[in-house]
C-alpha cells in the first residue's frame, strides 16, 4: 500500500492522469488540423489575404499542441509494459496491430508532411502545399480511427479468439477493427474533437473582438466557430442519443451506472440530480421525472432499463464517477446547442460582431469542449470497470507485478512533470492566443480592404512568413 491505495488503484491513477493530458492535445488538434485546411483552401479559392493570414495565426498553436500530443501520448503507452504488462502480454495480439497500424497510416502521414504544411508554401508551390495540409488533417483522422477502434474492441470485444493460457488472439480483422461500439465512438469523438477546436477558435475570436470590434480576422474566426457550433451540435446530439443506445444493447450495467439506476424498472425515470450510493445500492436525494428514462435511453416510455442489482456485484461500475461526469458532458452539450442558437439569432439581427455579451460568454466557452471531452472519457472508462477487456478481463488481471510504492513514487513525478513541462506549453499557448490577429483596420464584412497603392499580389507576399535561405 502507497498512502493506503494499493498498488492497482495507483495504476489505474497513473494512466488517467497521463490519459487525461494526453486526451485534451489530440481533440484539439483533430479540429485545428481541418480548420487550417479549410482556412487554406479558402486562401487559394478566394484569394482573400484574411484567411492567409488566420492560417499563419492558427499554424504556430497546431504546431505545439501537435507536438505536446505526441510527447504525452509516447509517456503513456510506456505503461503498458510498466504497469499493466499482464494486459499487454494477454491482449497484444490484437491491440498491438492496431496501435502499429495507427502509427504507419497516420502518425507516418502527419510527420511526413507537417514541415511542408508549416514552412513548404514558397517552397512547393501552392498546389503542393494545399495537399500537404489536407494530408496532415487526414492523417489526424486516421490517427483517431485506429484509437478509437482499439479502444471500442476492449469495450465490445469481437472477432478474437482465447487460448488455453488466457491469451487473445486474432480470428476475423474486420470483425475486430469494426466491432459493434466502433462507428459509434468514432463519429461521437471525432465530432466532440471538432466542437472543442470550434469554441477554443471561439473563444479566441471574441476576446479580439471585445478589444477590436472592426478587425477583421477575428470576426471571420468568431463567424466559422460559430457556424460550427449551431450544426455541429445538433449533430452530435444526435449522434450522442445513437450511442447512448448501442451501449445500451452492449454494456447495460454501464448505463444503469450513468443513469444511477440500482433497481430495474419499467417505465425508468429520469434522474436529473442525486447522490449514487453503491454500499447502500441506492441514490440519495434524486430529482426524477417519471418515465423520461427510458423514453430517453430506449425511445420506449415503458421499456425495461435494468439497474445494477441486476448485475453480480463484482461486475458492477462505480456509479457515483460515471454518473455526475456524464450530466457534466450532456450539461455542456446543451449550453454549447444554446450558444449555437443564440449566434444564429444574432447573425440574423446583425449583431454577430457587436453583442457583447455573446462574446462574453464565447469566452466562457472556450476550455468547454476539453471539459466536456474529458467528462464523456472518464464516463465510458469508468464506467467499463472493473475490466479491462469488458466480460473477459479484468482489471485486477491486468496489473503488473509491481509494489504500490514504486506506482505511487512514478505517479507524483508524473504529476510534477506533466505540470511544469505541459503547465508551460499550455502558458505559451495562451501568449499566442493573446496575439492581435493582423487586421484590415476599417475593413467591411462583406470584403477585404485594399490599402493605397498596394497591389493583391504584394499583400500576399507581405503576410507570408520571410524564411531565411
């Protein structure tokens, strides 16, 4: 025991503080890697300086946070064989590939290219340049489809086989990569990935705009995020409610965690606020509307939604986590759906670039996305306990043979390292945030400004980045 946490507790720990660092760099650029490449095939169809200029702002943050994103994400796979090696002996076979398979389809494709989409446009071309931008994008989306598939098989397990030692192996790939939990994790990541990109740009985009109403980069940026915001979230609302009933057929203990469900019922309702309590098997102090839960989770007002005592007691979740950080992840989603109106109603009233208390809240808004990503992370992965592989491994089997004091000595170097070496990246992150986009002062909405005497083609070369030769 480490200050009385064994040494299981402390792995698990260890690996969702390092997850947790690890998550918020990817999901932000996975959204940033597309928005550059939009912003640069705007540059090249309109010829317009202003989105020229918002690639050059927009490159130097995907830069540090692509890197800070690989760097974390190399600390943590190190624990699959300091911490849970069991795991990776058992299970390598077919996790193994498919992390190897992200790293030669996508991590590959995103290295090769990244120099050339940030410093190759004078030296490629624009035609070369525009591609090595949209590889870089394609390549973060490959990235995620190879993670997600990974993780979504620990969560729904098929097309494997298990041998007498307890070792998976492989019998039908695409039984494996595509399994039941896959599309749906995918689509609901990779869309949470591009609302958080949408109100860190947001955010961003309104503080300029309260210091400096007419310039006009930032209100081409407030514009796109906010256009994102109003369909996108519509969309993975949606696409939330469809995975929401996958899990349902698929790991129904997990949604009786979610929903704080301890005895099963017909007609289920829906708790909004109360206290799981797993000694007690029941949730204190619950606010229920009758029925909602189950038209909700089955589209049935009188469908059976199962509660934990309906499971062996060994193979239940934790409630009380699962619970309050999926309220956290949907409370998010709804005030991000009400933003999205909100800017559509100030679009039409043409007072997008002048509310003041839009931007006010936009700038609120801006770390919700990461919020609301971590909430849904800690949501499914809690909520799959206590295993590792769900139904077939778990997590107890999974550990190690190492001593609670030697995690627990790790775990405080990772917390102190993560947060000088990553506390100072994100830092700098925000001095370039704090940058004033170069604006067309005076410009219109409705086009870029031409200054005296100064042609299209010399303003292009002017906001292009000198390199030295």
């Amino acid at each position: 025991m480490f200050l009385g946490l064994s040494a299981e507790l402390l792995a698990r720990f260890q690996f969702a503080f390092t997850v947790s660092f690890h998550f918020i760099f990817p999901a932000f650029s996975i959204g940033l890697a597309s928005y550059l490449a939009v912003l640069n095939g705007l540059w090249l169809w309109k010829k317009d300086p202003a989105y020229l200029k918002l690639f050059e702002y927009w490159k130097t943050p995907f830069a540090v946070t692509f890197g800070m994103g690989v760097v974390s994400g190399i600390v943590m796979s190190y624990q699959f064989g300091t911490n849970w090696s069991v795991f990776s002996d058992r299970v390598g076979a077919v996790i193994g590939p498919l992390m190897g398979y992200e790293v030669l389809t996508a991590f590959f494709l995103e290295a090769g290219f990244l120099g050339i989409a940030l410093f190759g446009r004078k030296r490629v071309g624009p035609g070369l340049h525009m591609l090595a931008v949209a590889m870089v994008a394609v390549g973060t989306l490959i990235s995620a489809t190879w993670i997600i598939s990974a993780n979504s098989w620990m969560h729904t397990p098929t097309g494997h086989g298990i041998d007498e030692n307890g070792i998976f192996y492989p019998v039908d790939w695409l039984a494996i990569i595509f399994n039941p939990s896959f599309p749906y994790r995918l689509v609901h990541t990779v869309l949470a990935a591009f609302l958080t990109t949408a109100f860190a740009v947001g955010a961003v985009a309104a503080w300029h705009l309260l210091r400096e109403r007419d310039n006009r980069q930032a209100r081409i940026m407030f514009s796109m995020a906010m256009w994102m915001a109003a369909i996108v979230t519509p969309i993975q609302i949606f696409a939330g409610d469809l995975h929401g009933l996958n899990t349902l057929e698929h790991q129904p203990a997990k949604i009786a965690a979610m929903e704080g469900h301890y005895e099963t019922h017909k007609g289920a309702p829906l708790i909004l606020f109360g206290i799981p309590d797993d000694k007690a098997e029941t949730t204190h102090f619950a606010i229920e509307i009758p029925y909602l839960g189950s038209l909700i989770l089955a589209h049935d007002i009188n469908a059976e939604i199962k509660g934990l005592k309906a499971f062996p007691a060994d193979e239940r979740p934790p409630a009380l986590i699962p619970f309050f950080t999926f309220r956290i992840m949907v409370g998010i989603g709804l005030l991000m759906l009400l933003v999205g109106v909100w800017s559509l109603w100030a679009r039409w009233k043409k007072t997008l670039y002048t509310s003041t208390w839009l931007h006010r809240v936009a700038i609120a808004m801006g770390p919700s996305g990461f919020i609301a990503v971590l909430a849904g992370w800690y949501t499914t992965e809690v909520g799959r306990q206590p295993f590792t592989v769900y139904g077939l491994l778990r997590t107890s089997d999974s550990l190690s043979p190492v001593e609670a004091p030697a995690v627990g000595a790790s775990l405080i170097a990772f917390i102190i390292v993560y947060f000088i070496v990553f506390g100072a990246g994100v830092f700098y992150l925000f001095r370039l945030f704090g940058r004033r986009p170069e604006g067309d002062e005076g410009a219109s909405q409705e086009g870029p400004t031409r200054a005296a005497g100064i042609t299209p083609a010399q303003q292009i070369e002017e906001a292009e980045p000198k390199h030295a030769h």
